[in-house]
C-alpha cells in the first residue's frame, strides 16, 4: 500500500515544481499536472478497494515516530477512503472539464487547484485539531485565489466577497475547539 | 469582533472593508487566547517547577495558543491577499466603493 503522505507530498512538490518547469510549455505543464492528479486518485482507489473490498481495518500513521502532537497523524478507514476517492476522482473530472480555462490562465491556476485538493485531502485525513485548522485555511485561502486568477469576468470582486467571512470561519472554528479543550480539561 | 463586523457590514470603502476583517480576526484571536487559560494552570513549559508525571494538571493546554499564533499569520496572509485585490478592481474601475462593483449582482 501506498502511504498516504504521498498524496500530500504529491500535490505540494507539485505545486512547487510547476512553476520552474513553466518555461517548458504548457504541453508539458500540463502533462505534469493531469499525472500528478491521477497519481493521487489512484492512491486514494488504492485504500479505498482496501477498506471495502478486502475489509481491512482503520489504518492510524504517526509521522516521525511520535505520538500527536508532536507528530501528525494520519487515519484512513472505510470513511475516509470513500470521501478520499470522491474528492481526487471529482479533482480529476474537473480538471478534465476545465481544462481549456486552466490551459488559459496558465500555470497559477494549476498550483491554485492543487493546493485546494491537497488541502482538502488533508482535511480529511488529519486527526488532529491544529492540522485540521492549517488544512481548512489552505483551502479556503486557495480557494479565494482562484476565484481571483481564473478567468471569469469581476472576478476579483467575487474573491473579496468570498475572502469576508474570513473572520466568521475562523471565529466558529475556535468555538468548537475552545468547547472541546474545555471538556476535556475538566 | 462586534466592531470590526459592524465596520464590514455598514462602510462603503474596500480598504475599511478589509481594516474590519483584521479587527474581526484579532477579536477571535483575543478571545482564543482568554478562553483558553485555565484558572490556576501555569504556562505549558516542562521545568524544574512542573514534574512531567503532573504536567496534565498543572499546565494550560498549549493548542489555543498554538492555534492563535499560526491564526495570526495566516491572518496577514488573508489581509495581504484581499488588499491584492482591491489594487486590482481599484486599476480597473478606479473606485474603491465597493457600490460600484455590480457585476456579480442580478
């Protein structure tokens, strides 16, 4: 079985290495970008066939030989696979549709997307609140970019509508977290 | 964080609009870090004064703390990235009302 860091490290090497290729042309910026999508769905229907097809039991990784939350810690069961492969299967049918917006706006729009669906995958995966906490703000961050850099018209207007409940977000989030140490230190 | 809401909701002007969500963000990050502390705990640093076999009663739990910080600088990130924005629309239409940015409306 492949690991699962894979996927992350995937989509963040990728999201670096696209831009000192871009010089080589789109074709292969391009290429790059498709493969390392399928690369991660194929990782992700992987575990999935794993879970549900051999029955397999929830699988936690602790990176770096410590316990969180020193370590982050990665947990992939049946749940996990089946939003994991929903997600990079959905990523990649995406990609397909739009590729003619993506090819236009070039490679930044490429970055934007992988870091989105490596964000998400994370959010996913993660089990602990601080990591799910970095992991929903690459998403949403990487999100209002790419409402800014695609090629939509007013699009900037739209990124800053949709940079606003910044505050809120961040706001409920802690709540939660707030309630939940709370709890457990009592 | 009511304030920094109320100056979003009510000004006109992208660069108050955006002044308001960093006073909303540093309302959450004031509050994060004042219902985080634990009456009676002191600061989650294993010493001479903190036995670690104790540290679990004896500590505040470090993650609000951890959260905030890395809150912080994600919050200048978002800042930076909405004021990117306004310097685009405003070398568009040259107008930093945000009244005059109907084209998402219908």
């Amino acid at each position: 079985m492949v690991n699962p860091i894979y996927i992350i490290a995937i989509l963040l090497g990728l999201g670096f290495l696209l831009p000192s290729i871009e010089k080589a042309g789109s074709k292969v910026t391009g290429t790059v970008f498709y493969a390392g999508l399928l690369s991660v769905f194929g990782i992700s229907y992987q575990w999935f066939r794993h879970f549900m097809i051999d029955g397999s039991e929830t699988v936690q990784i602790l990176y770096g030989r410590y316990k969180p939350p020193l370590s982050i810690n990665f947990q992939i069961g049946s749940l996990e696979s089946v939003f994991l492969v929903s997600i990079n299967f959905a990523a990649l049918a995406g990609a397909i549709y739009m590729t003619k917006p993506i090819f236009e706006t070039g490679v930044k729009a490429m970055v934007l997307f992988l870091l989105l669906i490596m964000g998400l995958n994370g959010l996913i995966m993660t089990r602990d609140l601080f990591n799910i906490f970095v992991f929903m703000e690459i998403v949403a961050i990487s999100t209002y970019s790419l409402g800014a850099w695609t090629v939509l018209s007013d699009r900037f207007r739209q990124a800053l509508n949709t940079c606003s409940p910044e505050g809120s977000h961040r706001f409920f989030f802690f709540s939660g977290s707030l309630s939940f140490i709370r709890l457990q230190a009592h | 964080m009511i304030i920094g809401m109320w100056g979003m909701l009510t000004q006109k002007n992208m660069i108050k609009i955006i002044l308001g969500l960093a006073i909303v963000e540093t309302g959450v990050q004031l509050i994060m870090v004042a219902f985080g502390y634990i009456g009676g705990r002191t600061a989650p640093i294993l010493d001479s004064a903190v036995p670690v076999k104790d540290a679990a009663e004896m500590i505040v739990d470090p993650v609000p703390q951890a959260l905030v910080l890395t809150a912080i600088v994600i919050g200048v990130a978002v800042n930076a990235l909405a004021l990117t924005f306004v310097v685009k629309l405003y070398q568009k239409r040259r107008s930093l009302n945000i009244t005059d940015y109907k084209d998402l409306k219908w």
